[in-house]
C-alpha cells in the first residue's frame, strides 16, 4: 500500500476500499488518482518494477508503471478525502478549514 504523506484527508476506509475493490488487479487505486496506490506483491509486478528502475530515469513513474500492469480504477466517490497538501498555502487551507469544521 503506497499512501502519500500530502492528502491528509485520507483515512482507514478509503485503505479498506482499495483492499475490497482489488480481486485479481496489480495494482488498484481511485479514477484521477495515483494514490494511494494497493501494488500487488507478485513477480510480475517486481519484474515490471526492475525493468522501469533500470530504463531512463524520465521514464521512471508510477504512471509508466500502471501502464504495464493489470489495473482496476475505482470509482471515486470520495474526493472529500483527496485534498492535497503540497504547498504550503495548501496546508494552511486545510487546517483552516478542519479548524473551522470542528
């Protein structure tokens, strides 16, 4: 499981969707969001991981990574919990925001 540390939002049941939705895919992550990101430890996905760490370093990303696997996309109703919080101003929107929720 592949959790970014900047969508502060996201919680235990988005992780559990992911973890229901994943049947027989590599990979499963939401429509419109690499992450968080459920991979698939299997050989198959080691080998595509290998293959794309030894190749050009501008072809090194999770999205040239997905295009290998066998991806199921999840339909997102929950982009309440996908907030991103890159910048700083980002950040303090948030926590406004959370500050004013509570």
């Amino acid at each position: 499981l592949i959790i970014p540390v900047d969508m502060p939002n996201l919680n235990s049941h988005i992780f559990y969707q992911l973890l229901l939705a994943a049947d027989n895919a590599e990979a499963t992550h939401f429509e419109g969001f690499e992450f968080p990101l459920l991979l698939k430890n299997s050989n198959h996905t080691n080998e595509c991981l290998e293959n794309l760490l030894r190749g050009p370093s501008q072809q090194c990303s999770i999205k040239n990574l997905l295009q290998t696997l066998v991806v199921k996309k999840i339909t997102n109703n929950y982009s309440q919990y996908f907030i991103n919080t890159n910048y700083p101003s980002e950040w303090n929107s948030f926590i406004s925001g959370a500050t004013n929720e509570t």
